[in-house]
C-alpha cells in the first residue's frame, strides 16, 4: 500500500512489478454488446451512450496497431513511459469469436513496449473455451480482466438495464480465478434507487471475494442516454461531491489492502457531461478524497473484517 496515498494504487502496483512507470493505451477494437445488438436489449444500460465508453477510433478507420502507435506518443511525451498495457475499453471485449480475439490481443501486443493487457467485458461474456485462450497470454504478459459489475444488488442492476445478475458476476469470477488472470470489477457510486448502506455493502461483498482490483466509478449523466432523460424530468438525482469523497472512503476502508485501487473516481468527457458539473473537476474530486482519508487518518482495510 502507497502510505502516501492511503490505498493500494495501481500505478504504485505497476512500478514494483516493472521498476518504472506503465501507461495504460484504451484501444477500440469495434465490437458490440449483447445489450445494444438485440442479444438482450437494444437500449443499453441507463448511462452508457452510443460510443460505449469509447473513442469511436475503430469507426474512424483506425486499426488496433495504428491506436497504440497513437496513443504511445502521448504518452511518451507526457510521462517518459516505456512500457505500455493495450486497454480493449469499448463495449464487450469478450464479445465475439476466439479467433478474432486472439487477432485483437496479438495485433496489440506485438506492438513494441507492450508489457500487457487489459480486457474489458461483462461477466455474461466469458466461457471456458475464452478464458483458455486469455490465459495462454499469462505466460509472457501482465493480464487483467475488467469485469462490469456496477453494483451486487439485483434490483439495482435490472432499474440500470444492466442484463445481468450478480450470481453472473460471482459464476465468472469462479471461472477465472486459478488461471493467472487478474480481475478487476467496476463499481458505480450513485446508481439509482441505491442509498450509502447498499453501495457499503457491494463493497463488503467484493472484500470477501478473489477479485484483484476494483475501479470505483461516479454515476454521472452525460448526453444522449436514458439517464440523461430521467434527470432532465427529475427522476434521478446525481450525488454531491462531498457525498462523494465521504463514501469512497468509507468504500476504501472496507477493503483489503491486497486489492488493487485502479480507479477512485470518473473522468467524463467535457463535452458529454451534463450533470453533475463537478465531475468534470477529477484533481479537485482526487484531492478531495486524499485529503479527507488524512483528515479521517484512516487507510484502506481500515475496517476490513476477515
């Protein structure tokens, strides 16, 4: 744990295990999401909008290699990095073939600094056979498999359309773990419906599981969503910034050291976001939350029970 920080970070993590800094490159591989194609649903969930939390590079005719090559640049410029992790970020990354998911991973990978990856998808979107071929890259790369979460309550994730169960969740964590693949579950702040104890809970529940990394999220609204629309006609409420900081770090506190802190809060799009407005201040929201766990003079694990 960075006792600096409070917290297990993860770009604290990736230096002790390669002695320098690792940049993270969010690769768009233009895939889709059983909740969008009609597999499911065609709306997708409440929040998400047509770009899939992505960069629309895919649709824009750039090829894996071609982002990487891209994204490296600023990197390069910005931090001096040498050595890169490829982000398959868009949509469902497990979404497809595996044939076609061993082109995506290899295309990334053979890129020059490339040290790992990391994999986002849904915890409906895995199988043996998937989990086979991800694992047979834990050989020779650092691997990490973001499964979407967003909350363990059933009510919650069927109110955000989210398609699946946390028992979906719980079977694909138990189909991972043992394989050397590391993961991640996303977790979003502020869900509809959901009041401080609930979201206290999710964090109990994951701080018993084998996951490795939780990336907390702020429930924010940004243009073109059904979340947009139940804001706009006063059916949802973001949370306050200050309620905020105070949860993450009671969320923070919940959890064992030994899970990895990827994320503690959203970085909208300036030009997507509409409500709330302070989500778009992530230093001053990051400060926020380093400074109150000084105030508190608490740490992650804090009250942690095993």
């Amino acid at each position: 744990m960075d006792k600096k920080k409070r917290y297990s970070d993860y770009n604290s993590y990736l230096r002790g295990l390669f002695g320098q800094r690792v940049q993270k490159i969010s690769v768009d591989a233009g895939l889709s999401c059983p909740n969008r194609d009609g597999m499911l649903s065609r709306k997708g969930c409440i929040y998400c909008n047509s770009k899939g939390s992505g960069s629309g590079m895919f649709a824009r005719g750039l090829s894996i290699e071609e982002q990487i090559k891209t994204g490296k640049i600023g990197m390069i410029k910005k931090y001096k990095a040498k050595k890169f992790l490829a982000y398959f970020q868009s949509y469902t990354n497990t979404y497809t073939t595996c044939e076609h998911m061993k082109q995506m991973y290899d295309e990334a990978l053979s890129c020059e600094g490339m040290v790992g990856m990391a994999i986002g998808t849904r915890p409906d979107c895995v199988d043996t056979q998937k989990l086979d071929l991800i694992e047979s890259y834990t050989k020779d790369y650092l691997i990490w498999l973001e499964y979407g979460l967003q909350s363990v309550h059933d009510a919650t994730l069927k109110t955000i359309n989210r398609g699946h169960t946390f028992k979906d969740f719980f079977n694909a964590v138990e189909l991972t773990q043992g394989r050397g693949i590391n993961i991640c579950a996303h977790v979003i702040l502020g869900l509809p419906g959901e009041d401080k104890k609930m979201m206290l809970k999710t964090a109990k529940i994951l701080a018993h599981s084998p996951i490795n990394g939780v990336k907390i999220h702020l429930l924010y609204v940004i243009k073109g969503t059904h979340l947009a629309k139940m804001w706009k006609n006063g059916d949802y409420i973001p949370m306050e910034q200050e309620e905020y900081v105070e949860t993450v770090c009671d969320f923070l506190e919940l959890l064992p050291d030994r899970i990895i802190i990827q994320r503690i809060t959203g970085d909208p799009h300036s030009d997507e976001l509409q409500a709330p407005l302070w989500a778009g201040r992530y230093r001053e929201t990051f400060n926020m939350i380093q400074h109150t766990l000084e105030k508190r003079d608490s740490f992650q694990g804090m009250r942690y029970k095993k």
